[in-house]
C-alpha cells in the first residue's frame, strides 16, 4: 500500500463531531476542521513510513471559482466556504469536488479540484476538461499530471453574448455545421435579448433551424433592461395590491419601460369573472 485516503463524503452539521465545551469556533466549520484533524491522525498513527496521506472532500473552499448555471452553493447556517487550512501539512494532495473548474485553492498546488470530467452546463462551454494524475514519492507528493478529456458531443452558443431577436436568427440562419448522425449533433444554446415579451420565440428559433444538424438544448432569455430593485413593502401594503399593479411593476422591473396597453387589456380580459 502505498498511500492512505481520507474518503470524506459530503457533510452536514449532523455529520460533524462536537466541538469541547468553551470552543468559541463556527460549530460547522469548527467540525469540519475537527474531523480532518481526527481522521489525519489516525492515518498517521497507522502509516507506514513511506506512504502517503490523500484526503477528499465535497466542500466549497475560501477562493474557489464557481461556474454560473451549474454548481448549487452549499450554504448551511449562514456559512458556505471552508478555509485551506482544515488540511494538515502531513497531508500530501487534497482532491476536492463540487466546483466543476479546473483549479488549485490559494495558489496551493497539492490542494486542487480536478473539475467535471464534461461539461454539466454551457457555462462550461470553453473549460479544458480533465482527469488528474499525481505521482507519489514516498509521502511527498512529486507531480500533478493533467489528462484532457475529448468531448464527445460540441456545445454552441449562439450567439456569443445574448443578442436582439432579429440579430439572433440571423446568426442561427447563417449557421453552418457539418452534417453529422444525431448522437453526434451538437447541443445548441440559442442567447435572446428581448426588450418585451416574445410568446413566439421558440417557434421561430425552431423554423430558423429547421434542418440544420443541431440539437436546441436551451434558450436563454434576458432583458436588455431592468428598472429597479422592487421597494419593500409590509404585509397590508401587498395585500392592497390588484393584480394589474403586481403585472404593472413586474413588466417595469424586467423591461425597463411600462407594460403596452394591448397587454393590460388582455390581463383584464383574463380577470374578468368566468373567463
């Protein structure tokens, strides 16, 4: 055996051990801290010289960079990121997960997270995938190799930064993409700026493609303006709202401008009793 691991899955508050009566750190990082240390020790209490100590851990790290749209933020009472320094010196690599980017923590490079082996999001469009390899000189860690994973499916997004209408299915009719079986069609993210609601979107983004050997995973809608952050109101304040105030705020807030007429018409129609 030439190595020994600490296998730390996931943990919970329920899952951590007390901390000693007086102890005046978070109960959950203070924990998680503990439990390394508890778990380090009895590794070095049954190692053999020349072998190596490897501790693992689903956790968020002070400094760690996360990807939009695809990692969930670990947040248990008000705290989420944990400090380099649960990890003992004797600790030869610290393989993290959660986060799906490629990187070392505080500049650390027997510290690291390997990142998603491929991509769980578009945000992960232009991230190099990657296994990692470590070469162990007795129990000192010597090399971090990485392994670039092929991507066996292209992602596309189009286009690159979210766009009007108009601009975007021309881009998509313009579109040319080497013919490929359906398994191996890329999957397409199609980015929209609307500065008002587009009921038939999809349908046209769809007739736009028709054809082309892609696979539509998403379509990503954003605002090309957005009024301010709603005030705060009290309990009677919401309940003195009609809906036709809360449509009226929503559609300010999200487009920047006042709702059309034709819309307010239509919110009334579909208010009216038996409608």
């Amino acid at each position: 055996m030439r190595a020994w691991c600490l296998a730390v899955p996931f943990l919970r508050p329920g899952d951590v051990p007390k901390l000693p009566a007086g102890d005046t750190q978070d109960a959950y990082l203070g924990g998680i801290a503990l439990l390394y240390r508890q778990l380090t020790d009895l590794a070095l209490a049954r190692r053999q010289p020349g072998q190596a100590i490897i501790a693992m851990g689903h956790c968020h790290m002070v400094g760690g960079e996360m990807s939009n749209d695809s990692e969930r933020r670990i947040v248990i009472g008000g705290t989420e990121m944990l400090p380099s320094g649960i990890f003992d010196a004797a600790i030869a690599y610290a393989a993290l997960g959660h986060l799906h980017k490629a990187q070392t923590v505080g500049g650390q490079e027997h510290i690291r997270y390997c990142g998603s082996p491929i991509p769980l999001s578009f945000a992960e469009v232009n991230y190099r995938h990657q296994v990692l390899c470590l070469d162990l000189e007795g129990e000192q860690l010597q090399d971090v190799r990485a392994i670039e994973v092929p991507r066996a499916v292209p992602l596309l997004r189009v286009p690159a930064t979210p766009a009007p209408i108009t601009d975007v299915l021309a881009q998509l009719a313009a579109l040319d993409v080497p013919a490929a079986p359906p398994e191996a069609q890329p999957f397409l993210e199609v980015r929209v700026r609307l500065d008002a609601p587009e009921p038939g979107l999809r349908t046209r983004i769809e007739a736009a493609l028709d054809g082309k050997p892609v696979r539509l995973a998403k379509i990503e809608t954003s605002s090309a303006a957005r009024g301010s952050a709603p005030e705060n109101m009290t309990l009677d304040q919401l309940g003195q709202l009609q809906p036709d105030d809360i449509f009226r705020r929503l559609y300010l807030q999200k487009y920047g401008k006042e709702a059309p007429p034709e819309l307010l018409s239509a919110l009334a129609e579909l208010l009216l009793p038996g409608a």
